[in-house]
C-alpha cells in the first residue's frame, strides 16, 4: 500500500448530532482497491459488502470483524450470530487498515493459534468455518433446499467450534427432503467446488 504524503485534514465535520453539537470523523483517505490489496498480501480472509457503504466483513479462524475502509471504524461481530441481544453493538475506531491489523486483528490471530480446540483438530485442517459459511451462503444467493444441505454439513461438524450455527434450527428442518436424504460427502463435494479447494 503506497503512503499518502498529502497534507489532509486530519478531522472533518460529519453533521451535527441530537444536540445539534457537531460530530466529527477521521478519514483513512485509503480506497477499497488499496485496502483489499493489504489483505490479500497479509493473506486475510474477507467479504465486500454489496451495500453502497462497501464494508468488509474480514475473518480469522474464529471470529467475524466488520471494518469500514473510508473511516477505520470497526466491531467485532457477536459469536453466537443467532442469538438475539439488546445489547448495542460496540464500534471502535482505527487509523487505517495497517492500524487494524497490528494492533487488533494481529494479536487475535496469534492468541486464536493457542485454542485447544484449534490444536486438537490442527490449524491448517481447521480452516475458516465463519467465512467458509458466509462466503457460501453469498454463492447461493437465495436458494433455501441448499442453504438446509449446507447447514447441516456444519451442523454434523463436531470437530469444530461453530458457535455460528443455531442448533435449534435442526428442528425446523427434520421434516424436509435435504435431512432425509442428506449425504456428507457429497456436500462435501458441492462445497469444495464452491470454496474452489
């Protein structure tokens, strides 16, 4: 990624709040393009929003981050996705996508390597179950009688933390062609196919 020289401001004013003070945000001035291109060379899995925002939705071998490039505010998504909180989703802020990964997302990955459960299973053949799924479910675009197949493939899974995966929704399936005749390999197959490995 090439470093910006040009004096920039460093604060912009962002509207005014329900006070009416005025709200303020820092600018990253780094483009998408640039951005992908640092994660690609780092070796990081991510999603690109199809929203106008384009946020990037960036994996480790456990957790889901929501970053957004134009500004470096980010939030760790919530493990158990199915599990509805009232709790407002905490934001936090960044100096750019280099800020992001030294000092947040580099220090969960090495800590995500002393998992027991990632040791056990071993950190190559463990993957990236979040994004694997995410990045499915995106292939598919709306197609319920494989979105069934493939939830029970990870739902079968016991050999990893998958604490994505409802476990509650096994019961609104059971009466379902995809349960009945549900076979692992050639799920499998289909997923391979689709992750291109």
């Amino acid at each position: 990624m090439k470093e910006n020289t040009e004096a920039k401001p460093v604060w912009v004013f962002n509207g005014l709040d329900k006070d009416r003070k005025p709200k303020f945000k820092r600018p990253t001035y780094e483009s998408l393009e640039e951005v992908l291109e640092f994660l690609d060379k780092k070796k990081i899995k991510y999603i690109v929003s199809a929203g106008r925002n384009k946020s990037i939705a960036i994996y480790t071998r456990v957790h889901k981050y929501r970053y957004y490039h134009t500004t470096g505010k980010w939030s760790q998504n919530n493990l158990h996705k199915w599990i509805k909180r009232r709790t407002k989703k905490t934001y936090y802020m960044s100096k750019g996508i280099k800020d992001f990964y030294t000092r947040f997302l580099l220090p969960a990955i090495k800590k995500e390597k002393e998992y027991s459960y990632i040791k056990e299973v071993g950190i190559r053949k463990y993957g990236y179950p979040k994004y694997e799924y995410d990045y499915i479910r995106t292939q598919i675009g709306h197609n319920p009688s494989l979105a069934r197949e493939f939830y029970l493939f990870f739902y079968y899974d016991k050999s990893k933390y998958l604490p994505f995966i409802n476990p509650d929704g096994i019961n609104w399936i059971k009466d379902t062609v995809e349960y009945k005749k549900f076979n692992k390999e050639k799920t499998q197959s289909k997923i391979s196919k689709i992750l291109n490995v």
